[in-house]
C-alpha cells in the first residue's frame, strides 16, 4: 500500500515554544512535515529561498527584513507570487483594522492565537480548499468593522517603529526628539503617520497594540 506523502511546512516565530507547540500539532497525524523553522523575517525568506513547501504558518510580530517593525511586508510580496505555499498568519493583534488589513492581503488564513492552536487544522483543510480561515475571534472582529471604516495593515517605518519603542518605554515627544536630535513636530508626525498605517485611532488602541507586540 502507497504510503501518502505529507504535506511540507515553515513555521516561523520569534518565540521558540510557540514554533515547538505549532510543530507538534501539525506533525501529530503525519499528514505535514515541519521542513524548516525561523525566528524572524530574515530567516523565513531564507528558509523559502532553499526549503521547498506547501504552507508557511508566520506571526507578523517579526522584525522586517529592512528594519520594518514586523513581516507584514515581506508576507505580502509572497502573496503576490504565483506559484507559493499557503501562508497561513498567527497573530496576537486584535485591532480590527489591522486584522481587515491582513484578510485583504490575500492571505490563506488569519489565526488570532487566543482562539488556539487547534484551528490550525480547519484553517489547513479550508485553504487547501482554496479559501481564506479566519479563526473565531478574527472572524468576529471583522465582521464589526464598520462600512466606512478602513481596512489597514501598514508596515512602519523603521524611525516610526523606534518611535513607538522609545515611547512604550514611557518617554513623552519632546524626550523622543531629544533623543534623536529632531524637533517635537517631526517626531509628533512619525508617531501619527505610524498609528494611521496601522488603524490605530487613540492613544488607549495605541497602548494596547504596543501590549500586543510585546513592547509593553
């Protein structure tokens, strides 16, 4: 009897347990084969580069390849390639805008990591159907985005994000751009344009995505 190939994934995660949990639930039946694992950006377009597969499982809290504040970027440049594995996201994000953004890029599923590692097989089984999983909490905050709200998943800059770091550590603007030898007004705008790329609408959403991404 013909054994059935399984199927090949890149788990990336810039926290190794996370990649030791998603490992061991993918490969528990057999039917996927963790080939490659990457603990940022960098290493998953490596891993792609010279490991042949079908899914990539990815947080987006990863430092970009270019300094951005995550891989926002580079899972989009791989969304657009014809011929790619299935990139299935896992996030802890919650904003709804971001999340909007996300589903818009083409992506074969989006997994908010509260809902559990266990939907990972429905978001397998839906995306080799040639759909788009949204786990529950994912699914539900889209749906409550409003009609003439925007959906965003912008990438930052790489002052922008080191604005936002500089200000989850607790500095107000004018340390900020004492600290880099700008003027209040520039660094007000860097922090602005930051939060819009993101959907970010007040200070209270730009703590909680700041909590979300580990700087708080």
């Amino acid at each position: 009897m013909r054994t059935k190939t399984p199927k090949r994934a890149i788990v990336a995660d810039d926290h190794p347990v996370v990649i030791k949990g998603i490992q061991s639930l993918l490969e528990r039946d057999g039917e996927l084969h963790v080939v490659a694992t990457a603990r940022n950006t960098l290493e998953l377009a490596e891993a792609l580069d010279t490991t042949p597969c079908d899914f990539v499982f990815s947080d987006i809290g990863m430092r970009g390849i270019d300094g951005e504040s995550s891989s926002i970027a580079f899972l989009r440049r791989l969304s657009w390639q014809e011929r790619r594995p299935k990139v299935i996201v896992l996030t802890m994000i919650s904003q709804t805008r971001m999340l909007a953004g996300l589903v818009q890029l083409g992506l074969d599923g989006v997994i908010d990591k509260r809902d559990g590692l266990e939907c990972l097989r429905d978001a397998i089984s839906m995306a080799e159907a040639g759909g788009c999983f949204l786990s529950p909490c994912v699914e539900a905050a889209v749906s409550h985005l409003p009609p003439t709200s925007s959906a965003r998943a912008g990438v930052l800059s790489r002052r922008e994000w080191e604005v936002f770091q500089l200000y989850a550590r607790g500095l107000l603007v004018h340390e900020i751009a004492d600290h880099f030898g700008r003027s209040r007004k520039t660094i007000a705008t860097q922090k602005r344009s930051g939060m819009r790329k993101l959907g970010l609408e007040s200070e209270e959403e730009l703590v909680a995505y700041l909590q979300q991404v580990g700087l708080i």
